[in-house]
C-alpha cells in the first residue's frame, strides 16, 4: 500500500471533484469574494454540507446555532464511515495520523478505501487524499474566479457529475452482490418516502439520508450476513484492475 | 453577512465537520467482532450513496427530466464497466443535451 498507489487511485475523485467544486465555486461566487469561497472548501472537504452552509450564510436569518445543527446532521454520514473505515486501516495507523487524515474521510475516499483489499495504510490513504483535496480546492478556485462566464445550463450539466460517480460505485457492487442490491432498494424507497410523504417532509435532508442508510444496513445485515471480507472484496476485482 | 461572521460561521462548519470524521475514528481502534455489525457496515458506504444519489439528482438540474435521463444514464454506463470519470461524464453529457433540447423546443 504505497503513496504512488494512492495518488493514482485518487486521480478519477480528484478530477470528479474539480468538476463538483467547480460549482460550489460558481454558487459561493454570488455573495463571496473567491478567496473566502475557497477557503470554505479548503476547511471542509465536503459537497453536501458545503452547500447547505453556503444556504445558511447567504440567508440573512441564518443562524450560528443552525449552521452547527445543519453542518452536524448532514455530514454525520462521516461518522458512520469513520467507524466503518476504522475496522479497514492498518495498526501502523496511530492516533496522530488519525487526527492528522480524518479529514480525508469523504463518500469517494472511503468507498475506495473500502474496495482495497489489503489493510489502509497511513501512506496510502495520505496519497489517496492528496489529488481529490487538490481538486477540491482548485475546482472552487477556478469556479469562483469564473464566476458568471459560464452560463447555468453548462454549470447544471457539470454539478451532475457528482451523482454520476456515486451510481459508479454502487452499481458495480449491486451488479455482483444480490443483497446489496436489496439494501440499495430500501435505501432508495426510503429516501423517496422522506421526499414525498408529507407527514416525513419537515425532517432536514442530512438526518433523512443518515436514517435510510441505517434501516436498509441494517435490514441487509440481518437478513444476508457477510460472512467474511472475501465476498465483499470478490466484487471488486474488476474496480482495481483498473 | 460581514468578515467577522463569515469567519464565525467557517469556523462551526469545519470544527463540527472535523470532528465528526476525527472523534470515532480516533476512538475505535480495535477490529468490530460482531459479524452482523460489519455486515452493517459493509452495506454502510452503498446505502448512504443510494439515498445521497436518489431523489437529489431529479432536482439538481434544470428540469427533473434530465436530472432522470442523467440517473438511467449514468446506470446503464456503470453496468457497461465505464469508472467513476466516465460515468461522470456520460451523466454531465446527459444534462447537457437533454436540457439543451428543452431550451430550443
């Protein structure tokens, strides 16, 4: 688990956050001077919660009290992948460089930690982090600096390319993994009923996705148990032969 | 919203942020010996991706007919082999076209 490795295997998510960033950039761009944008993405590593926040510092009534409430329920995903990550990573991962590389537990960076199949090392999560946080950073610059260049329909068209790299992670797993296709399902059902049931529309989207992914978990943790890493490695093969 | 408050503001998110990845990180150091909770945790990163991904992306874009063209898109380049990059783009070239056909109907 080399630091090379890690850059290589970081270079799709880096590209795919340039293009993300880039439209944080645009939007943050309307009330806020590029380097204040930038620094946002610089301190956080997020997309969704970048989002919201930027929502809540652009709306006059937007409290501190909210934004800590919004920043805590939406990203709270990361703790579920902080535990998840913490049964993946290599002993030689100490408690410094844990604190030091917590801030690289992104959706992306943990869902290819997870298709690894030797043990994370420090120095190869480091590596992975490293392309992605350039990204990031870059593709807010440039996109605040753009600013209003481009028009919406290019910018629309670009914020989509998030999505696109979330479905390719899940697909491949759902194609070779039927229970994980059932897990997704009920992740998918369930956050459409938080979407259009009118008596579930008042709870905010970050607590919505964290109680779809723990139902469907752990429906498909008791229904079809893993029996051990293999079968979930198995999958990914073809991911890493890439 | 004036520099002070930006900054106040910055500072709750990235703290709260940090500390949500950094604290249970830092604390779980021995493996989980429950196989059902790491099954639940195997199942973890895909359900939360699923729902991140669905409804959101019908309300990303301009119209919720791209946003659904680029989800069928985006699905059939995944099951085709495309990687993370390809299946971004092929979801991007999707919004493109299909609002950019909205726009001159």
């Amino acid at each position: 688990m080399k630091f090379t490795k890690g850059v290589k295997d970081g270079l799709p998510i880096g590209i795919g956050y340039f293009a993300v960033s880039f439209s944080f950039g645009i939007a943050g761009s309307k009330f806020l001077t590029w380097p204040l944008v930038t620094l946002i993405s610089m301190t956080n590593v997020t997309s969704a919660g970048q989002f919201a926040g930027l929502q809540i510092m652009a709306d006059a009534a937007g409290t501190f009290v909210e934004m800590a409430i919004a920043t805590f329920f939406i990203n709270l995903r990361y703790s579920l992948m902080a535990i998840s990550l913490s049964q993946k990573v290599a002993p030689s991962f100490g408690t410094g460089k844990r604190l030091l590389l917590a801030m690289g537990i992104t959706d992306e960076i943990y869902a290819v930690s997870m298709i690894q199949k030797e043990p994370v090392t420090p120095i190869y999560f480091l590596g992975l982090f490293t392309l992605p946080y350039a990204g990031w950073s870059l593709g807010t610059l440039t996109g605040a600096v753009c600013g209003e260049i481009l028009p919406a329909i290019v910018t629309n068209a670009l914020g989509v390319a998030l999505y696109g790299m979330f479905i390719a992670i899940v697909v491949p797993q759902m194609k070779v993994h039927k229970p994980t296709m059932i897990a997704v399902a009920i992740a998918i059902a369930c956050s459409l009923a938080f979407k259009f049931v009118p008596a579930l529309s008042g709870v905010t989207v970050g607590f919505a996705i964290i109680i779809c992914a723990l139902i469907a978990s752990l429906i498909g943790a008791a229904l079809f148990p893993i029996k051990d890493d293999e079968s979930l490695d198995a999958k990914n093969e073809a991911g890493e032969a890439k | 919203m004036n520099l002070k408050q930006y900054f106040i503001y910055l500072a709750v998110m990235a703290v709260v942020t940090y500390l949500l990845r950094a604290v249970p990180f830092v604390l779980l150091k021995s493996k989980l010996k429950s196989p059902f909770w790491r099954s639940f945790l195997a199942y973890v990163p895909y359900t939360v991706l699923a729902a991140m991904t669905v409804p959101a992306i019908f309300y990303s874009t301009d119209s919720k007919l791209s946003g659904a063209c680029a989800l069928v898109a985006a699905v059939v380049a995944s099951l085709f082999g495309a990687g993370l990059v390809g299946v971004a783009a092929v979801a991007c070239v999707t919004v493109l076209g299909v609002d950019g056909i909205m726009l001159l109907l």
